[in-house]
C-alpha cells in the first residue's frame, strides 16, 4: 500500500508483511499512556479539511473457485469469518478516532463498542465485460469518498464479474491509521503462506470503555512532563545537538540545491474523481537490468516514472531537452522495533527524474547517482508541527515535486486467503494538493507491479503515461551493456 506519502523508498530491506498469525501490535506504551496521535498522522487528518481524502488500497487478484459456494455466488460469510478469526490480531481495526476537547490532548485511538465486521467487508460486481479496465474503473471508484469517521477507518470489498473468473480484493484504509508498510503487516494477518493453513479460533471481545476527562487530562500532563524531561534529557548531552542540527542542515542544503520544480500541465489542484491503470513486470529481470547498471530495483522503477512522464509531456508537446522531474520519493524510517506498528513513520526523498534525457540507460545511471547521492542524509521528515501545517496548506500551489512514487517490498512467496491463491498483489497511493499523478509499485512473488494513479481532470491521458512506463521497463529489462 502506498503512502504516496506513505511507503517505503529508497532500500528494500524493510520488513516483509506479517501473514497468517503474528500479531501486527501497537508501539509499546508505558501504562499510563493512551494511544495518542503522533503530529506525522495527525497531518494526514489536516489534509482532508481541503477535501482531499487522504485513502491508501491495496489490490488484490485471487482464484475465484475456492471463494465460491455451490450455488456460484461468492461465499461472503465464509471471507467474513475468516477475517473475524484474526481480528485479535490487528486490534486497530476495531478501533476509532476520538477527538477530545481542548486541553485534553491529542486525537486518540479507542476500541468502536458499536463494531459491526458487516460494514467493513463487503462485495460488489463490476460491470460488464469484467476486463481489467472494469475492474480498476470499479476501484477508484470505490476508494475515492472520505471514511466515516465514526467508525473504524478501513474497509475490504470482494468484486466478482471477472471474466477469467478471478475475484479481486481491494482493501482501503485511512492513511491516519498506517502507512504502506504498517498497512501491509496489518492486513497481512488475514493471509497464510500455504493454502490449507489452520485458522485460529475467534477471540473473546470485550471493547474498553472510552477514557474520562480526568484520566485523559493526566495522561496529557503527563505527557508534558515527559517531553520537558526528555529535552532536558537532550540538554544534559549536548554532544547529540550537533548531530541533529547538522542532520537539518544538510537537508535543508539539498532542499535548496534541489530548487523549483519546473511548471508542467499536470500540476494542478487535484479533484474528487481519480483513474486507475496496472503495469507488470518481472521481479528477476528489474534486478538484472539494475544491477548490470549499477543500479537498485528502486532506480529502475524510477527509470521507469521517467520513461511514463516523458511519454506523456511528448504527446502534450511539453518536452523539452534537459527537461528534469521532480519525484517526491516516500522512504521508511522504521527500525525494527517499530516494523509491524501501526501509524505512519515515513519521510521523503527529493529525487530528480531527467525526462529531458533521450537515452533510457543514461536517464537510469543518472537517477542511480542521484539517489546514491540522497541516501547519505536521512529521509526528510517535518518533525514541527508547524512545519506540517505549514505542509498541509501549501499543498496545492507548492513547486518543489511534480509527482510522488513508492516502493514497497511485499511477500516473496505466493500468499494465500480463505484457501485462494493471490495471483497478483498492487498497491495504491494518494494523489494530493497539486500532485494529481503517483505510482505505487510493490513486490510479489516474483513480481514487480505498478498501480498508477491520476486526477481524471489534470491527467485524461494517463494510458500514455502507462505505456511510457511499460515501453521503458522493456526497454530497461532487455538492454545489456554489450548491446550499447
């Protein structure tokens, strides 16, 4: 699932996603405190009052023939119950927002007493001739209101009316909740490495009553308390200032060395309406392609950003050359620790995509360098959150980024739901201020699959867009240096 700000970025050894059984726990909470917000996700709640929803999904294609009963019809109790066993297990997504009132402290998450798993899974035929097109058509179309917010903020929806006779999954959830990674691991619960795995017995429910005005007015001095601690903390080692502050200058430095983003048609403010397209591409043959380079995965997906947004400003007549993107790249910043926690802890990385660059291999030497040059300095984060306000209203006339990518690793082996085998695993960011086109790509047994977003409005071309990205992986996936 892409954070088209949430996600992963530049490395790919970031945890795998859990399946089948690990519980994809919350942080580690000292007992007094309640399982606040931090200011990064509380970011991602702004947003939506300029009436972006800020949704991330995930796309799944599964065999049709064990999730159909008798009668030919899918087997929702059968799905819904296989869910219900494993809930135990993300306790999230029982969970709500609760907003208390001033001086009480920040948003926190509480169990829903009201929690109905009906509202959340659910199934929807697509509309003939079932082909890809239909399908994608159907998922935009789906992902695109913002959640209740009274209730938990996640749904998973089953679309039957394949024509191969497949079922597709699509799970969407709110960013607030998890970026791509955290996403992953969570969902990833509901799913078995092997086809006949045994499911665990649902556990006992009980939702925790909501918090007092006295328990959530101590927990927030408390809080207090402990971060003037921890800057006195900070104060009484003075040797890790300089390291901070050089940290930000450096970023800041590549900030401005990066400059403007250059003007292009499909930066505009984004509309309520998005389109989805799907690119595949050999997992084994990206690596070849990228190491024979001296390359990552990460710069050929980048290549092929490049290859799809050269497409399209040819064909708008906005190529020009030395013409170079700016791609808003997400990047975990997660240690171990905090692989499987909820919640979004991610930066971004500035990278320059030089579509003006007419040679496929030299535009991929080129973003190699440029993000083995990006790796030498943290992911950049608005730690303030006076800078992320600052962030959240600027969105839509900013000038540093022209589009936004994620990469996430998933499952190196097929995964497995109810007894289906999912063929094929995408991930789907968000496109945000005047950001209308994001590519998420994630990994999957072997596969390398990209899920392009777009704003109908700003990007109607998008097939151009995605056959660029097609013809330059092709291009990048048979090239060898001896053929040059």
């Amino acid at each position: 699932m892409r954070s088209a700000g949430g996600g992963r970025g530049v490395s790919r050894s970031a945890p795998k996603p859990v399946a089948g059984g690990r519980r994809s726990g919350l942080h580690e909470k000292k007992p007094w405190s309640f399982d606040r917000l931090s200011p990064l996700d509380a970011s991602n709640l702004r947003v939506e009052k300029h009436g972006l929803p800020m949704n991330i999904a995930a796309l799944a294609i599964l065999q049709g023939t064990p999730l159909v009963d008798p009668a030919g019809q899918f087997a929702l109790e059968t799905a819904r119950e296989t869910i219900e066993r494993r809930l135990h297990l993300t306790p999230r997504l029982r969970q709500v927002l609760f907003v208390p009132r001033l001086g009480l402290g920040p948003p926190l998450w509480i169990d829903d007493p009201r929690f109905d798993l009906r509202e959340h899974v659910r199934v929807q035929a697509i509309s003939a001739p079932g082909d890809e097109a239909s399908l994608v058509r159907e998922c935009a179309r789906l992902n695109e209101p913002p959640f209740d917010r009274s209730r938990p903020l996640w749904e998973m929806w089953f679309l039957t009316g394949l024509a191969d006779g497949a079922i597709a999954l699509l799970i969407r959830v709110h960013h607030v909740v998890a970026d791509g990674l955290a996403a992953l691991a969570m969902f990833g619960a509901f799913f078995d490495p092997q086809p006949r795995a045994e499911s665990p017995q649902a556990q006992p429910w009980i939702p925790r009553s909501k918090p007092g005005s006295p328990a959530l007015l101590a927990d927030n001095m408390l809080r207090r308390v402990a971060a003037v601690g921890g800057g006195f903390t900070r104060l009484a080692h003075p040797r890790s200032l300089p390291r901070r502050l050089a940290v930000r200058s450096r970023q800041l430095r590549q900030v401005l060395r990066e400059g403007r983003a250059p003007r292009v048609s499909f930066n505009q403010p984004v509309g309520k309406h998005h389109r989805m397209m799907l690119v595949r591409a050999d997992l084994e043959r990206v690596k070849t392609a990228a190491h024979a380079h001296g390359a990552k995965v990460n710069d050929v997906v980048l290549a092929a950003v490049a290859g799809g947004a050269r497409a399209l400003l040819a064909s708008r007549g906005e190529l020009t050359p030395g013409l170079v993107l700016k791609a808003s790249v997400a990047a975990s910043i997660r240690a171990l620790s905090t692989a499987n926690a909820p919640g979004n802890l991610v930066g971004i990385l500035l990278v320059p995509v030089p579509v003006g660059e007419p040679d496929p291999i030299r535009r991929l030497e080129q973003i190699a360098r440029a993000t083995a040059e990006r790796k030498q300095i943290p992911p950049y984060q608005p730690s303030a959150r006076i800078a992320q306000r600052w962030m959240v209203r600027t969105m839509s006339h900013q000038r540093l980024v022209n589009l936004g990518a994620s990469n996430l690793p998933g499952p190196p082996v097929p995964l497995y739901f109810a007894g289906a085998k999912i063929l094929q695993l995408f991930q789907a960011g968000v496109i945000q201020g005047n950001v209308t086109l994001t590519v998420g790509v994630l990994s999957y047994a072997g596969q390398l699959n990209f899920d392009i977003v777009g704003d109908v409005e700003a990007v109607p071309d998008l097939a151009v867009f995605a056959e660029g990205v097609t013809e330059e992986l092709k291009t990048l996936t048979q090239a060898t240096p001896e053929k040059r």
